[in-house]
C-alpha cells in the first residue's frame, strides 16, 4: 500500500515568469531604443582604435614607399679582399658565386622588421673613386677628361633592354662592359669601343671593352634611380679661376669582369643594395624598425653582418631619417586628434547616462513601490543590472563586429589591426550602459519613499558633496588649461598627455555646471514681467521652465559638451585650412605666378597682354625681380656685407594684389614714380627712387638716400615705409620701387589673379615660350597634404564633429521624451480648462526652448573662449603641412576661431529642440486624454 506524501514535504513551486525576460517583453521599445545606442557609440567606439592604426599604417608606409630610392635603400658595402693577398686569391674572392652567396648572408641577417625585396636586390664592385678616360678620342669640352665609374651591377640582362652588340663576359684580364643610350651618345662609344683607364701598380692602362649599348627598362626603378650616372651621364661643372666642364658617365662592367677594377685606381669597394618592402609594417613597428636600424647600421646586427662581408663592412641608409621624421609627425598630430577624442568620449558617455536617467524616471513608480515592499537594494540593483546586460552586451558585441569587419587595414585586410583596443572601447560602452541604469536606480531609491516630491533646479538644492566634486573639476580644468598653454599638446610627459588634451573637456564641464547653477534664475526673473502679458501661455511656459526638474542637468552637460566640441573641431579645421591657404599664397604670390626656371630671364614680349585675355584672369602684376643687389651700409664701412631683391613693381596693380592677400598692403601714392626712368637717365645717378623695405633693409638703409648698383640701373633709393612681407617674395629681404623709374626695364614675372586651373594660363604662356614656369597657388596647396597621417586626423576631426551633433540631437530627444509624460497630462488637464490645440503647441515648444538657447549660447560663448585660451598651446603646423617648420613659408599654424562652427551647431541645436517639441505637441493633441485623467492619479 503507498504512502501519500505530506504536503509540507513539496517544495514551492518556482516564478514562472523570470525578471528580465518579463521586463523584456513589456518594453520591447526601451529595449531596442537601448540597444540602437549602445550598438551606434560602441561601433564608434572599437572603430575610433583601429582608424587611427589604420592611417597610422598607412602613413609609414607612404613616407617609405614614396622615398627617394637613395633615401630608402639599405645599402652594405665592404673593402674588397686585401692587398695583402695574392690577385688570385682576391679576384676568387670576388666570383660572382661569393658575392651572390654573401648577399643571400647578409639579407638573412637583417634584424626584423626589416625585410627586403628579393627582386630589387643589387650587389657588385664598382670604384668609388671616378677613373680618368686617356683615350684621346674621348669628348673633352674644356680639355678636361672624362670620368668614370667602372660598376658591376647583379642583373643587368635583366634590367636592360641589349639595342646594338652583346651583353658583356669578358674575365678579370680581358674584361667587357656596356653602356647605356644616353652614355654612348655623349661619350661617342660603340660595340667594338675599347676605354683605357689608369692602371693601380704599371703604367700600362687598363683596357675595357666596350660589347653593346642597352637601354634601361624602367629607367626610374631602384635599380637605375640610386645611381642615376649609371644610365645618364652629367657634363659636370669644375669651378675655378674659370669654370670649365667634363664628362662623368659609367661602364657596365660583367660580374666576371669585376675583378678588373682591383687593378685600377679607382678606389674599389663591394656592395650590397637591399629595397626594403613596406607591405608587413604596422604605425607601431616605427619604433621597432628605427631600433633595428641603429642597431644594423652601428650594433650587434652590424657584428654579425661584419662576419659575412668582412670586417670592414658598413651599412648606410637614409631611412632611418624618414622613421624619424614620421615619427615626429605622428607625435605632433596625436595630441591634436587626442582632444577631439576626449572630447566625443565625453559627450557619449553623458547621452548613455541620460538614457538610464530616462529608464529610471519612467520606472520611479515601480521601482518606488518594490523598494517599499521589503526590496533590497542589492536585489534590485542586479536585477536592473541583469535587464540592461541582456541588452547592452549583445549590441557590443554586434559593434565590435562590424568595426572589425568595415575598418580594415590599408592592404584590405584585418590580420595586422591589433584587436584588444576595440575590444576594450567596446566594452567600457557596454561597461557604462550596463551600469547606469542600476546605479542611479539604487542612488535614488536608497530610502523607501512612497512616492517623489518636487524635483526641480530650485528645490534640489547642491549638496556638499556636488560642490567639491565640482571644485575638483575646476582645479583640473585650471592645471590643464595652464599646462597646454605653457608646455602645448606635443612637450607634456605621458603621465600628463590625457589631462592636457581633456583640457576643453573640462572647460566644457566647468562651464555647464556653472550654467545649470543659474539657468533656473533668469527665467524666473523673466517670469515676473511676462504675468502681465495677455494670455496664459507665456507665463505658464517660463514658469515652468524655471522649474524644470534637476535631471535636466545631463542634457545641458551634453549640448554644452557637444557644441564645445564641435566648435573645437570646426576650429582646428579651419585654423589648418588657413594655413594652407596662407602657405600656399606666400609660395606663389597670387593664383598663379609665371616666371623663368632660371633667375632674370626676362619675359618675352606680349605676354603680358596674352595672360590678360586668359579666361578667368582678372588682374595682372607684373614684376622685375633682381637677387642679390648689394646694400651700402652708411653707418660703417666695415660693416658686414648685406644683400637683398629689388622688386620693380607696377604700383596699381601691385597694391590691388596686396590688399587681396593681406601681404604687406600699401597706398600706391607711396610708390609714385619720379618722371626719371629708361636708359635716357641712365647718367642721373643722383636721383632718388621711393622703395618700401622689409624691416631688416630698413634698417641698413636708414632714412636717408642711399646708392645702390643693380643690374637694372644706378640710384638712390629712400626707405618711405615698411612692410614684413609682400606677395613678391616669400621669406626674403625685399626692396620694392616703382619699376617705371628703372634704367633697364624688363619684366621677369607676373603675378596672376583668377585662374583656377592651369590649363588655359600655361597655353597661353607655352605660345609664348617654352622657358617659362607657371606656378599655381591650388597646386601648391595640395602639395602641403601628401600625408595619409594628415588626411587620417583630419577624417578623425570630421568624424567626431559629425558624431558629436548625433549625440547633441540624441540628448534633445532624450530629455523631451524624460518629460515627456508629465507634459502630456499637463496638456490634457489643460485642455479640460479650455487651453486649445494651438496654445498647447506654443506651450510645449516654449516651455524647451529655454534649455536649448541657453545651452546654444552657452556652448557658443565656451567654445569662442575655448580657442583663445588654448591657442597659445596648440600648433597645426605639422598636421597643415607635409614639412617642418624652416622648410615651409610659415613658421607656424596657430589655433583660430571659426564662426562658422561656432554658430550653426547652436542655431541647429535650438531648431531641432523647436521641432521635436512641436512634433510632441502634435502626437500629444492627436492622442485621447482619458488615461492622463483617470480617477485616482497620484499627480
């Protein structure tokens, strides 16, 4: 017989209806609103880590790749066997089996990450000393004697096109060679051709034969490009008393051949030519690979390289230079980009805190009602925890898998992008987003309440604990602000890198709170006078607006955030586009300038005019530069010598172009021409020419008349104002006068104003004469950004002023949809008292547009100080210009304002504000009113 169980011996049934799937379920819409936020600023987020590795990369490889050959090979190179030794044995030492089987050492020796191109690799003996040609028959311009490389290069039948003998065998006694196009041509060599050089130990000449002419295949390859005399000869300048010229070219000798050259008085040494590829390096191999060159040009990799090659073996290379001079563009641009990196971190990390704000009103009731009911807060705080990590890991993870799969590396493929940085940036959103919701649920709810007071900015007085938080911020702000004005982005240590580029973070920060500690006074204040106004609505609005609730806090940090960064953005933008407008205008003048490759070279007559009816010309200046003219001193005569550029000018048209550029602008009165010029004065060299002069002539001159001898005439000229630059010159002494008063008048370059494209100008100027050189200002300016380092920051700018105004529209949305309860059943209480449709619009959108111009005007005004206080620390030099500050016609790129970025956010800012709420005010008109006024509404 079976026993029936007690009932006291059944556990209790479990919920059937877990916490988060139920709360899932009720809120689907909160949920997926969650999920899109987090999935939006966590992509942002793992992505930001794997663009800047990308154009990083990018920008390694570029400066490598687009090198000078010369500057970019590593080159090994030894003495050959010694004298020591018997010739037998020296010239087995130089078999091309040795050679070949050393190169193949040495390639395998180079320290990682340096790798070389197996196909670009050159080796040989070659004279490092040039060899005279006796032969008679040879070219001799002045009666000089040709010079000679003598080079045995590994390849040549595969770097050479053969167009007339054969390619050279020969042996170390009866050794071959051939020679280029261009060589033969000049050297009046043929197949058949026998060079007779200077022997080492006889006086018997060594005799070369010379078996073919080939042509270069891609004359500008490494293989060709890093000794370019191998394939073009130079008739080279020998200055003297008298300057006279010679010819410089090369043989080609076979490697077989090679050990000729030990008998010559060339000087021989062995080389080792090595390409290295670009394609495996990272941005974070730079250090790496500067190591590893020092390491091979003058450490233990060069012992071991020494071991194959010989104990005199030395490798040079340029490289290194180029690694450093990335290098240093990289840390000048990464502070830059660091700032507006900070700057969109903070903005997102407020919107994801206003969203739990958000979730935590909308459920202050429920969460009110479970905490008075027995609730722990640790029961409810994992709960919420657990809700918001159903949602906010899966959109993490979804992001972190599409920065992946959309950022990739410059080759199109993801294997060198390090992961762990997205994956961290990933997580700390989802980190956040996690935790906000419950935190502030447990900060609120930390005493059982039956339900909340008035929450507005008067009641919610600062406590204690806000205003040293408060005071911290500002201490921060203060050091920071401080230390980027006096040390800059680029000098701060490391410890100090992350608080000076959050400097106008805090700035921001500092400023919001200040805003929201008075924003509800002056509505109140306004609030007073509006009673007397007709109508309800006004009133009612600023009141309150006034009394808005204390959450609202976190949209004002955000629009004030977001707006300080845009307009720091804008700004670093503009202040780069500056630069390279100013650089680009210094370096030409004008929009175009037009003169010879050489100096004085007069321009052919007509020209003028020619350039004048070029489609889109609309001024010409044309002028007469003259380098070199020698100043008299008339303070001493042992003073030491000075010289500077005359510059006759056409003083209207000059002046017109002055006053454009903002170069040095002057009334034309001032260079007004005297009646006395041509070679009919050319005797009256008493009369005195007005000049304007840069600061330094200036001063050498004096303010008396001073003589002056130039090629154009002699005059006196007398210094009537000073001016730092002028379009004419770019960094130089200048002298300008009025060129109709010269003796010698002839115009050496024009000055366009217009052209856009180059085309139709330089047509104009080639009917002219080939001679001639046209520069524009739009080439110029590209030329200033050839740096993916450069275009990657920038990118990284846009990106995050664009990111920043997503988050500033997402906070709007967020705190109108915060009140957005409250203000429907106001409106349908309202409605009940006769308010209509059309009042209740109004209502709505004036009662938030407060908070928006207040946060427009505030972010405005913090974002125009912002520039001038951090500008003395912060130079755009190296990310506006692809140079060094010396090498460029500025010396600097300082931090400016732009109003453009200053003021369409704000005004954007309050226009998405005004729609929003209209469009709330809409939804809420269309809906019924029976739920806001049920019976029994604790409100």
């Amino acid at each position: 017989m079976s026993r029936s169980r007690s009932p006291r011996s059944e556990k209790p049934a479990r919920a059937v209806a877990p916490w988060v799937r139920t709360r899932l379920r009720t809120a689907p819409w909160a949920a997926a609103s969650l999920a899109a936020l987090v999935l939006a600023t966590a992509y942002l987020a793992a992505a930001l880590p794997r663009a800047m590795d990308a154009y990083e990369t990018e920008g390694l490889r570029h400066d490598i790749r687009t090198a000078a050959p010369r500057n970019s090979v590593l080159e090994l190179t030894a003495e050959p066997p010694g004298l020591e030794l018997d010739l037998p044995v020296r010239e087995a030492g130089l078999a091309p089996a040795v050679l070949r089987k050393q190169r193949d050492e040495a390639r395998a020796l180079l320290p990682e990450p340096l790798r070389t191109d197996p196909e670009q690799t050159v080796h040989g003996l070659r004279t490092v000393k040039r060899v005279d040609g006796l032969d008679p028959w040879l070219p001799r311009p002045d009666g000089i004697s040709p010079e000679l490389v003598l080079s045995s290069p590994s390849g040549l039948k595969e770097h050479t096109a053969l167009r007339e003998g054969r390619l050279p065998a020969g042996t170390a006694r009866a050794p071959e060679a051939v020679v280029t196009v261009k060589t033969a041509e000049a050297l009046h060599l043929k197949p058949g051709s026998v060079v007779h050089v200077p022997g080492r130990v006889s006086a018997e000449p060594i005799a070369l034969t010379v078996t073919g002419i080939v042509e270069p295949r891609s004359p500008e390859s490494p293989y060709w490009a890093v000794e370019p005399l191998l394939r073009t000869p130079v008739l080279a300048p020998l200055v003297g008393d008298e300057i006279k010229y010679y010819w410089q070219g090369a043989l080609l000798l076979s490697p077989t051949s090679a050990p000729a050259v030990l008998s010559t008085t060339g000087e021989p040494e062995v080389f080792f030519r090595y390409l290295p590829t670009v394609g495996h390096l990272t941005g974070r191999d730079a250090d790496r690979l500067g190591a590893a060159l020092d390491s091979a040009a003058g450490g233990p990799d060069l012992v071991r390289l020494r071991q194959v090659v010989g104990p005199t073996g030395a490798l040079t290379t340029e490289l290194d230079s180029i690694v450093d001079s990335y290098g240093s563009m990289r840390g000048a641009i990464e502070p830059v980009v660091a700032v507006a990196v900070f700057g969109i971190g903070a903005v997102a990390a407020v919107v994801l805190a206003m969203t739990g704000g958000l979730f935590v009103a909308r459920r202050d009731s429920e969460l009110a009602l479970i905490r008075s009911r027995g609730a722990s807060l640790t029961g409810i705080g994992l709960r919420l925890l657990g809700e918001t990590s159903a949602v906010a890991v899966p959109a993490a993870a979804l992001a972190l898998g599409l920065a992946v799969v959309t950022v990739r590396g410059p080759d199109g493929g993801s294997g060198g992008t390090p992961l762990l940085p997205s994956v961290l940036a990933a997580s700390a959103v989802a980190l956040v987003a996690m935790l906000v919701l419950p935190l502030r649920a447990v900060v609120v709810h930390r005493r059982p309440r039956l339900h909340g007071g008035r929450d507005d900015l008067l009641t919610a007085r600062p406590s204690r604990r806000r205003t040293v938080v408060e005071l911290t911020l500002l201490v921060l702000a203060v050091g920071a602000v401080a230390s980027l004005r006096l040390r800059g982005t680029g000098d701060s240590g490391d410890s100090g890198d992350h608080l000076v580029s959050a400097a106008p973070v805090l700035v921001g920060l500092i400023a919001a709170m200040v805003l929201v500690r008075i924003y509800p006074l002056p509505l109140r204040w306004a609030a007073r006078p509006a009673r007397r106004l007709r109508g309800a609505v006004g009133p009612l609005a600023l009141a309150r607006a006034g009394r808005t609730s204390s959450a609202g806090t976190l949209p004002l940090l955000a629009l004030v955030l977001a707006l300080t960064t845009a307009a720091f953005g804008g700004s670093v933008l503009a202040g780069v586009a500056d630069a390279r407008d100013r650089a680009a205008l210094l370096a030409t003048g004008a929009d175009a300038r037009i003169d010879g490759t050489v100096e004085w070279t007069p321009l052919p007559a007509g020209l003028t005019e020619a350039v004048r009816g070029t489609a889109g010309v609309r001024d010409v200046a044309p002028l007469q530069i003259e380098y070199g003219v020698s100043l008299p001193s008339p303070h001493s005569t042992s003073a030491q010598p000075m010289s500077s550029a005359l510059v006759g000018v056409e003083p209207d048209s000059y002046t017109r172009l002055a006053r454009r550029t903002g170069f040095g602008p002057f009334p034309a009165a001032l260079l007004a021409s005297t009646g006395k010029g041509g070679k009919e004065v050319a005797a009256d060299t008493e009369r005195v020419l007005p000049a304007i002069a840069s600061p330094s002539v200036a001063e050498r001159l004096g303010g008396e008349p001073q003589e002056v001898v130039t090629a154009a005439g002699v005059f006196r000229v007398k210094v009537v104002a000073v001016r730092s630059n002028t379009p004419a010159l770019s960094g130089a002494d200048f002298l300008l006068v009025n060129g109709a008063d010269l003796t010698h008048r002839a115009n050496t370059a024009l000055l366009v104003t217009g052209p856009e494209g180059g085309a139709a100008l330089r047509a104009a100027v080639r009917a002219k004469s080939d001679d001639l050189l046209v520069s524009m200002r739009t080439e110029e300016r590209a030329g200033y950004v050839d740096s993916p380092l450069q275009s990657g920051a920038e990118r990284m700018y846009l990106g995050a002023i664009g990111a920043g105004a997503g988050f500033a529209v997402v906070a709007v949305l967020l705190s109108l949809m915060q009140s957005a309860p409250e203000r429907t059943t106001l409106l349908a209480r309202l409605r009940t008292m006769g308010l209509t449709r059309a009042q209740g619009r109004r209502l709505l959108g004036l009662e938030a547009l407060p908070q928006a111009v207040l946060a427009a005007i505030g972010g405005t005004l913090v974002g125009w100080a912002t520039v001038p206080l951090l500008a003395p620390g912060i130079d755009l030099f190296r990310l506006a210009l692809a140079t060094t500050p010396g090498f460029a016609p500025l010396d600097s790129a300082p931090l400016r304002a732009d109003p453009w970025s200053l003021v369409v956010p704000a005004i954007a800012v309050v226009l998405i504000t005004a729609v929003a709420a209209a469009g709330q005010a809409w939804w809420a008109g269309r809906r019924g009113s029976i739920k806001e006024l049920r019976a029994g509404d604790a409100r």
